[in-house]
C-alpha cells in the first residue's frame, strides 16, 4: 500500500482540498483509494459523504478518533490528510506513517515564514533525512500578478525541496467540494484552467520521483 500524506503545521493551508483532488486521482486512475483524514473538523470525511455513487469510489477512515486503523482490506493508495499544528514526536510518528509528502503553502508572508520554520523541522526528521519518503511543495490558493505570490514562487524555487507548481484561488473547489467532487470531475469547460496546474503535480505523484 502507498501513503501519500499532505501535510503542514499550519492551518488552514488547504491540506484537505488537496488530498481530496488526490485521491480523487488515483480513484480515476483505478486504484483502490482511502483517506485517512485526522481533520477534528471532519473535512474530507464530510466531502466523501457527499459523493455521488456512480463516480470512483474512495473509502475513508476517521484518523482523528483512532489514527489508522481499519484501513479497507485491498486499498492500493491510502491519502492521509494531517492535521495541523503538529511538531515534535507527534511529526515524527506522522512522517513514519508516509512515503510521499506533500506541503501546500499559501501566499501570504505568515505562512512563508512558518513555512521556513516547519521544512527545517521537516528536513531533520530521520526518515525524511535518509530519503526513505520523499517531499513535494506546492504553492495554493494564488492569485497571480501579485507580489506575495511572486515572493513566495521564489522562495519556494529556492527550497531544497521539489516545488511542483502552484494551485489558483478559485470558485472550483468550492463548487467540487460541495458535490463530492474533485476539479478533475468537473466539466472541461469550467476547470480546464485547474486541470492545467493540476498536472506537474499529478505527473510527478505518478513517476518514480515521488517515492524513495
């Protein structure tokens, strides 16, 4: 089983829209997708419940009450949404847990910063230190043109990290999230812009970079 792991100690970053659209991936793509979601707020629990059956079906275990436990028997991808404001032993156990990591930062100068403070945390935990799980960054809800994104497309270019892209701020998720959807489920004409962005980062999720 592989375990993709979004994850950031800030909140509010947007972890659950993004493993959401990634599981909603490897469901498409045919494999037997569950997320393990350790968000109090219930976020990708709730988002599934709202799933329309005819589209691929992703399971889910409520990490946040009893950690990973019960995970479907067959589950060939397990999307683990983290939860915030983790540091120390509790970031250590949760890194073991991955092999592929995603960090989502969002533009504004708070999060650049504490971005800096959690990829040194990151960066020095053992497993991640001798590349037994791999680490991606994405830029997320941007708005280009504008200088706080500018500062932070640099600052992430500079990361001894791979940055695989940036995620726009728009209306899609929200309209794909209340429907149980992904952005890569909604109409070609509407998201086509998001489908777009979506793919670095999917190809890379995909090839053999993404895993140690």
């Amino acid at each position: 089983m592989r375990h993709i792991m979004v994850l950031n100690a800030k909140g509010g970053c947007g972890k659950s829209t993004i493993a959401t659209n990634i599981a909603v991936f490897f469901a498409r793509d045919g494999h037997n997708t569950c997320i393990a979601d350790y968000d109090p707020q219930r976020s990708s629990v709730d988002w599934l419940a709202l799933r329309p059956a005819d589209l691929p079906a992703i399971s889910a275990v409520p990490a946040y009450e009893e950690g990973i436990r019960n995970v479907p028997r067959g589950t060939d991808v397990l999307v683990i949404d983290a939860p915030a404001r983790v540091r120390g032993s509790e970031l250590n156990e949760l890194v073991r847990r991955a092999e592929t990591i995603i960090v989502p930062v969002l533009p504004s100068a708070i999060d650049i910063k504490a971005c800096g403070y959690f990829m040194a945390e990151l960066l020095e935990i053992g497993k991640v230190s001798r590349k037994q799980a791999r680490l991606g960054i994405i830029a997320n809800r941007v708005r280009e043109n504008t200088l706080i994104f500018e500062e932070l497309d640099q600052y992430l270019a500079h990361l001894k990290v791979p940055y695989l892209g940036s995620l726009r701020e728009a209306q899609n998720y929200v309209r794909a999230y209340a429907r149980g959807m992904g952005v890569l489920e909604l109409p070609e004409y509407l998201a086509w812009p998001d489908w777009k962005q979506w793919e670095p980062i999917l190809a890379w999720l995909g090839s053999k970079r993404s895993q140690p």
